[in-house]
C-alpha cells in the first residue's frame, strides 16, 4: 500500500490559525487523497470474487476501482510559560471505495462502501527537562494517536482499512486508541514508553478486521540528525539511527475472519526488535558518508502459552536494504536492494506457530513506491505477508529540471520484485516449487510542493508454480476454475493534496 502519501496524509500539520489568544492557539487543516485502478487479469486470470446479497459471489476479472478519503484536522496548543504547554489533535476520516473494489480474490470493498469516523481525538502535556545536563522534551500523550516507530515495519498502523470503512489501498487511517504514550526526545537520544490498541471492528470490516490487541512496551533510539533536522522528532531527519523496540501483547482476541493458522495467537506474545538505518558506515573518502545507506530490521515473536492448538509461537521476520545514490552523475540515480523474510513453519498443523504475524507495519515513510509491501500487484493483493521471501531492486531517478514551479520535483522509477513462498507446504500447497512471481513496476512521481503530489504507475507480474496454485487454492467453495494465466497488471494513478 501506499507509503510516502499515507505518511503526508497522517502527520501533517495543520496549518490555518483558527484561534489565537493569549497562550492559546488553534489550527485547522484538511487533506484530501484519491487513487483510480485498472487491473487486468488480477490474480493471475483467477479474478475478484464481491459477495452478494443472496449469499454468492460475482466475479470480475479485470477490476476497475476508484478511492477518495477527506480527512479535516483540529490541532491545538496552550502555553504556560517556559516551554509547558497543553497540546491536543482532533480528526475525522471520511473515505469511499467506487467501482469493482480491491483486487484480492475475496473482494473486502466491492459494493462501493463509504464511512465516516473519528480519527484522531489526544491530550496531553509537553515540557523541556535536563538530563545529564542535555536539553530534553518530555510529552505525556493520552487517547487516540498516530503512533511510529521508525519507519513502521513492525509498528505504525493501528486502524485497518476494509469492508464499509473503505479506501483499502490507500489506507489513510493510522490512529490506535489509547491509554497514551509518553516521549522523550533529545538531541541524540529518543525514548517512548507506550500503552496502545488497535482498533478492531469486523461489523464495519465485514469479517476482515485484524484481531484487537492491546500492548505496552518501549522503545529506545540513538540517531545522529541530517543539518539542521530535528531526528528526536521526525523521523525523515535523522541521517542515522539504531533503535531497539520491546513490547507485550497483554490481551488479544483472535478475530474469526483472520487466519489463525498463519498469524493469529497474538495473547501473550513478547516482540522484540533490532532495526537501523541511513549512514551507519561513514568513509568520507569513498564518498559513503553521504551517499551510502543500509537499513533494516529484525524482529522476533515469541510466545510460550499460545491458544488455539499452538503450543508455542517462535517467528521472526526482518529486511536488510543497502543503497547507494550517485550525486555525480545527472538525475542522480538511487539504487537499493532490499531482501525481506517473513518467517513461515513448514507444518500448517503443527504445534509450533512459525509464521510472522506482520503486526501493525506501515508500508513505510522513506519511499512512495518501494515500500514494505511487496509489489502493486502479487504483493499487494496475493501473495500473504508470511511465509513469504521478496528480493527487490529499485532504481530512481530525479529531473534535473522544474516542470511547474521552482520547488516542484519529479522522480522516475523503476521497481523489481520476486517473491517466493519459503515452504509452499505450510501454506497448505504440494509438491509445488516456491517461486510465486516476478513483478516489474515503473513509476513517475510528482511533487507540486509539500502539500501536493501525484503519481501514476503502470506494471506486469509474471507467474510462477506457487503464484498459481496460491490463485487457485483462493477461489470461493464450489466455483468453476477460472483458466489461471501467466501475467497480471496494473495502472493505477493516485493524487494527495493538504490545505
């Protein structure tokens, strides 16, 4: 799913002073987001199955699908003095899915859904402190809240978009509910300390919700900021950074629309985490200190009292991205390549869960395209985020040249990914080899300013053994067998925009 736009579209800052008196100060803000989706031969020629009303399915093989979200925001602050100040945001989230709905082969927003709900809705105190003789801030933080770590691989969305709330791919909602977070940002140092849930509806998500879990944990940064950024704070502006994570999952229902067998069983888990990024490696004379980048992550769950026939639960699941931009040549091309695996067991009947549960990842804030999800075709809409390996090569490019206005950017790209299943058994497939597709994806993406932007990709995915007998394997009881074809694709074009 989206990344950079989802980033915009959640933390930025509401900008038109409504109120201003005295110490007190209140702003106001809207954004606004659409995308449009052409998918031929989704999933592989096997199509997306939209419920009816009479109980069965009506498939579409190529879907064409259209999303619009609106998003007004309320932000307030109220000084007393020396840096003390009462802080609070308040949002609303209206969203609609039009046409066909998403392209999973199980549609979750085919009947053109729309909501309105709260978004947003925190208090709380900030305040300078000295520790260790080092100028600090301090923020309690209670209610509903965006809440991030790092880039979000392993926390960043708290709210699913699906079913009647809408806008599945361009998941605008990010806020979990409370009791609050309480931060602690320095110069060099970050801590939070964080007592969240997610928020959980299979009435409004139509049996899709992920399962409500409420956790309480920490985490600890030390990062080094580019000139003049503030990495305490945003998370864009570090130029370094390692971060370990911590939590435990103190309660959590098992969501009967989920698939227990590969992610659930969260009640009780410990999740532990070890993630980095940016310039970690400076060698001012190759050059590496501003050019090279290595990110990523590891993460474990571990879980000795699971339910619902496990034992036990031990996965993993972790990413290592090396990237090199070079500054001297024109449009100063970007490349990375990032390898991921989401940890999967061999034996879907065993006793012992070995399948990543992703949790509440983000598809990230470094990149638009290129984010966590693996691809805009297989990845996104079959291929499961467990059990699961991606090797992806990205290349960008940036115009040396304004096409507008003097800030305006463009930026072309060019995204490969390959996904294999890591044990087609224990995704319930046999004697079938692991290789589920290639996807190759390329982009152009344009950024008016820092309120507006708008992209347009176009794509193929090419099959492979597990790709198709995943397509096939999906299909609703009792329906004849679509011919399952080599390719899939997509043309998809999205627009964001903050006033």
């Amino acid at each position: 799913m989206l990344g950079a736009v989802a980033s915009l579209s959640s933390y930025a800052k509401a900008e038109k002073t409504l109120v201003s008196v005295g110490g007190l100060t209140v702003q106001g803000g809207l954004d606004i987001g659409g995308a449009a989706f052409y998918l031929p031969s989704v999933n592989f020629g096997a199509g997306s199955y939209a419920p009816r009303s009479d109980g069965q399915y009506k498939r579409t093989k190529s879907p064409v699908s259209g999303e619009l979200y609106g998003k007004p925001i309320l932000t307030g602050r109220w000084d007393w003095g020396h840096g003390v100040a009462v802080i609070g945001t308040a949002s609303a989230l209206g969203a609609a899915t039009l046409g066909h709905g998403d392209g999973q082969i199980m549609s979750q927003t085919s009947g053109s859904p729309h909501s309105i709900y709260l978004e947003e809705a925190n208090i709380g105190l900030t305040m300078p402190v000295k520790i260790a003789h080092a100028p600090h801030t301090l923020t309690v933080l209670g209610g509903r809240q965006s809440f991030i770590v790092d880039d979000g691989f392993l926390i960043g969305k708290g709210t699913y978009s699906a079913g009647r709330r809408g806008a599945w791919w361009y998941a605008p909602r990010f806020a979990f509910s409370g009791p609050g977070v309480i931060k602690l940002e320095g110069q060099s140092f970050r801590a939070d300390a964080f007592m969240l849930e997610s928020n959980t509806d299979n009435d409004i998500d139509r049996g899709y919700d992920r399962p409500k879990t409420k956790f309480v944990g920490f985490d600890v940064s030390w990062f080094t900021s580019t000139p003049g950024g503030h990495g305490g704070s945003v998370y864009a502006e570090r130029a370094s950074y390692v971060t370990l994570t911590y939590f435990h999952i103190r309660d959590a229902d098992t969501s009967a629309g989920y698939d227990h067998s590969a992610r659930a069983d969260r009640n009780g888990m410990n999740v532990a985490s070890l993630s980095w990024g940016g310039t970690l490696f400076p060698v001012k004379t190759l050059g590496i200190s501003k050019n090279f980048t290595f990110y990523g992550s590891f993460v474990s769950e571990q879980n000795s009292h699971a339910g619902n026939g496990y034992k036990s639960v031990e996965a993993y699941g972790m990413f290592f991205e090396p990237g090199y931009r070079f500054t001297m040549l024109p449009w100063q091309p970007k490349v990375f390549y990032r390898y991921t695996q989401f940890g999967g067991g061999k034996n879907p009947n065993g006793t012992v869960k070995r399948s990543y549960d992703t949790l509440f990842l983000y598809d990230g804030k470094r990149y638009c395209y290129g984010g966590y999800w693996p691809g805009e075709i297989i990845g996104m809409y079959l291929a499961p985020l467990s059990n699961l390996k991606v090797q992806q090569f990205d290349l960008t490019v940036t115009a040396p040249f304004h096409l507008l206005k003097r800030e305006d950017g463009l930026k072309l790209g060019v995204h490969y990914y390959n996904l294999s299943l890591l044990h087609p058994s224990g995704a319930g497939l046999h004697n079938v080899a692991n290789h589920i597709s290639d996807e190759v994806d390329v982009t152009a993406e344009y950024a008016m300013n820092a309120t507006t932007s708008a992209a347009l990709a176009g794509g193929m995915a090419f099959s492979g053994p597990s790709g198709k007998a995943l397509a096939q394997a999906g299909l609703p009881a009792g329906y004849p067998m679509p011919k399952i074809s080599r390719q899939s694709g997509i043309l998809e074009f999205y627009f964001y925009k903050h006033f």
